[in-house]
C-alpha cells in the first residue's frame, strides 16, 4: 500500500517523522561517526513501525478526511555580521554568469550569505519574468536557469519576505517521495524516476536470505517509464544491485573481506537509516546510511560508514530527459584504514535490465566514442542501454571533475549489461581514519538512442555550473 502523495509532500528542511533507526541484522556491531541517528528516520527493519502510520494514511483517504496542509513558512530571516537576526536583511541581487558554456534548463546552485527560511520562492529578472527558487535545510538557494548563451550573465531579486506557501504554488512540476514500508519512489510530475530500498528487498525462492539487503536503487526509469535496471536476477549475477555501492579486493585490520560479491560470504553492505527526507520544486531527495561489514573475521566489524545523498530534479521542459545525483561519503568506522589493491571493478555500480543480458541488446558509448572496447579506458560520460518490452532507451552516468583519479577508468563486462567507475584499476586505493573517500555522479535517463551532443551539454553543465554571485540588496 503506498502513502499518497499529499501524505508525502514536505517543505525543503521538513523531515520525515518516522520512528525507527536501528540495524537490526547485527545488532551487537558497534560503529561510530556517521551512524548516530541525529533525527527521526525510516531504519532496517522498520516495516512494523512505519506500517500504522500507513494504515492511518489509507483510513483518512478512504474516509475523504483531508490531512491538514504543512505549515506555511515562517517569516525569513538573516544573520547581521554580529549574529543578531534582522528580518528586513533577507534581500538580495543574484548575479548569474553561463562562463564558457551556453546553458539550457540548467540547475543553478547558491549559498546565502545570511539565515534564510528553508521554502519556496520567487526569483524575478530584470524583465519581470519569475522562476521558482527552493532553499534547503543548509541555507541553499536552487533554481533553473531557463536560458543564457555563453560569456553572458544575468540578474535575479529575491525577496525573503514573500515565501510561496507551497510547493504546488511555487512550480507547475514537482518533485515528491511516495513511501512505502521497504521503499520510497520518487516522481516528477506524477512520474516515477528511482525507487531506494531504504528496508530489505524480497529475494526469490531461488535465492537465499544473503541477497536480502537494502541501500540501494532499483528500478530506474526512462522518461516514457521503461525500466532501465536489474535486481535479484537469479539467472545473472543476483549480487548486482541496481545502482549499489561495495568494493570488491580488500584489506582491513588483517582481514581481506569482499564487500561486493555477498555469496562469498566475507563482506556485505546493509542500510542503517535513511534519516532525512524531502520533496520541492526543483529536487527532491534523501540521505541515508549504510555500513560495510566484514564478515571474514571472528566477528562481524564494521569497516565503513557511508553516507548517500541522492538527488532527484524536476525535468526539463525542452529536453526529455530525467536526472538525479548521487554523491557517496565512506569514512572508515575505526582506527584502521580499508586498503583497496588494484582491482578491475568496485565502487559505484550499474546493472542493467535483464532483457539487455543478450549482447546484441545491449550498446555502450563513452565520452571518448568507444562502446565496449572502452572497458579500461578513462572518460567523463558513458551511456549504457538497449530495448526492454521492445522501446529503446538508456542512461548516460556522468563523472564530477572532483572524483578521485578523475577521468576515471571504466569496467565495461564483456558480455553483460553491467558499468561500473573503477578507479582502482589504475593501483592501489585506500580510506584512512579522519579522510573520508567522496565520489559524486549524476544519472540522465532517456528513450531512444543516445544524444552524444546533449550529454555533453549535460556534463558541462554538471562539472563547471555557472557562476553565482549574491548580494545584499
């Protein structure tokens, strides 16, 4: 039973207020740092408790009864130099300048210099023309920029004091979380883009109770709603995940767990919580945590703490494309580092759908023009897709600038439809105590064949974003 939208939809900086956090598959594991819960979150094994607030849900749908509406925003405010909080500050002009590229429908990001109330507003030009601006839980502006050829630049006005009262006021299109027990799906516009397992997934008969896990996603859609991902395939590595995270030839504290292959028994990555929830005008999202447990000791350890931030935005209405971000933090968990020898394969993976398992189905294209011949290669971009129920489509997963051993290098499987970023295969790796390893990629679903030239376009705009400044008006 899904929760309806309406039960669903929160203001930037609102969370979810569900009960729940704890791992529960091993208990008695300590870890540190990123695992300690600092709000209310939708944890391992939280289907019992979430289950009647979804039965409440359902009761006041069946019976008419509207839940009552958030709360409207209250009144902005801004930090003066000395920290007091002047109401009449939250005012500014924001410059935008394209920099080298013409932009398009492109997601614009800005930091306030003071406090602003986490909501939705209006940014307006010099024309009188106005675009919908959300501002985040960490003082954020986010808006899209319609148009602005290249080496121009172009001003906006904010007034804090006139926030919108709702998502739907602010934009036509929104982005909005559907949750259910083990899953939260996210849509634009009513269509879906991802589904996260922030519980266990449902493995088949032919699979045993190693392959139940969370933290991960599956499916991915095509605008037109094609799946684009595989999970729990047993007839083809059952192991791969959608879009997951493990590392494959490791060392920890003596031991040599692999965190990818989970029936070899000696690692496996499991969700902690997904503790922050939101839904807006220009992305939606969430943040959760998963641990790296290494089973090949006497004991159960965990090895890393890993954070997610996903990000899914509204779609861009001349260009039918859907995106989202994910940006990975693995920070180790104790005192000793995981050493990652070189490796063809480990890091952030794709698997596609099932029906692309026949090679002939299934096409790879990489920034450098390669298809599967770029395995081992270096490359900004690579699109992977093919036909699934007889409509082609793909995504394209674009590498950020400020990834480690950037450009980084590719496993493309010889026969499978699987991708995977390897930056271990050019030597050693390793996350120490105290520096956390960060990846960070953005995802672009279409239908059809790939459009090298507008993937382009895409990851200039993701790598080198126009530049922002703000002023106090």
């Amino acid at each position: 039973m899904k929760t309806p939208a309406r039960f669903s939809t929160m203001l930037p900086g609102q969370f979810a207020a569900f009960s729940g956090m704890t791992n529960t598959r091993f208990p008695g594991v300590p870890s540190t740092g990123m695992n300690q819960p600092d709000r209310t979150a939708i944890g391992h094994g939280n289907a019992a408790r979430l289950f009647p607030l979804l039965l409440l849900c359902f009761l006041l749908a069946c019976t008419g009864q509207e839940a009552e509406p958030p709360a409207p925003p209250s009144p902005p405010v801004s930090a003066s130099p000395d920290g007091v909080i002047d109401e009449e500050r939250a005012s500014y002009t924001i410059t935008v300048s394209a920099g080298s590229f013409d932009r398009e429908e492109t997601i614009v990001s800005l930091q306030f210099p003071g406090a602003v109330v986490p909501g939705y507003y209006q940014l307006t030009d010099d024309a009188g023309h106005s675009t919908a601006l959300q501002v985040d839980d960490r003082n954020s502006g986010w808006f899209i920029l319609d148009e602005l050829p290249a080496g121009e630049s172009k001003t906006y006005f904010f007034d804090g004091s006139q926030p919108m009262e709702s998502v739907d006021e602010a934009a036509d299109e929104t982005v909005l979380p559907v949750v259910d027990p083990g899953t939260v799906t996210f849509t634009v516009n009513g269509n879906p883009v991802l589904n996260y397992f922030h519980g266990d997934n449902d493995p088949p008969a032919e699979l045993d109770e190693r392959y139940r896990r969370g933290g991960y996603i599956h499916p991915v859609y095509s605008p037109e709603g094609v799946e684009l991902t595989s999970h729990l395939d047993p007839d083809g590595h059952p192991h791969h995940a959608g879009i997951w995270s493990a590392w494959t030839n490791t060392r920890f504290n003596g031991n040599t767990p692999d965190f990818w292959n989970i029936h070899q028994n000696t690692g496996r990555v499991d969700i902690d919580t997904m503790h922050t929830l939101w839904s807006g005008a220009v992305h939606g999202g969430f943040r959760a945590r998963h641990h790296f447990y290494d089973l090949s000791g006497d004991e159960p350890a965990v090895a890393l703490n890993e954070q997610w931030e996903v990000r899914v935005y509204r779609s861009p209405e001349a260009t039918d494309v859907l995106f989202f971000d994910l940006e990975v933090t693995q920070t180790a968990n104790t005192g000793h580092p995981l050493i990652l020898p070189e490796y063809r394969y480990g890091g952030i993976g794709f698997r596609g759908h099932p029906d692309w398992g026949d090679p002939g189905n299934c096409s790879f294209l990489t920034s450098g023009g390669l298809g599967r011949d770029g395995h081992a290669t270096r490359a900004r971009w690579a699109h992977i897709g093919g036909y699934t129920g007889g409509q082609l489509a793909g995504i394209a997963v674009l590498g950020h600038p400020s990834n480690y051993r950037f450009p980084q290098t590719m496993r493309i499987h010889p026969v499978d439809p699987f991708f995977n970023f390897a930056p271990t295969q050019l030597g050693d790796m390793r996350i120490d105590p105290g520096n956390p390893y960060v990846a960070r990629y953005r995802f672009v679903t279409y239908d059809g064949d790939p459009d090298p030239g507008l993937i382009d376009r895409l990851w200039n705009d993701y790598a080198y974003p126009p530049g922002v400044t703000v002023h106090e008006r």
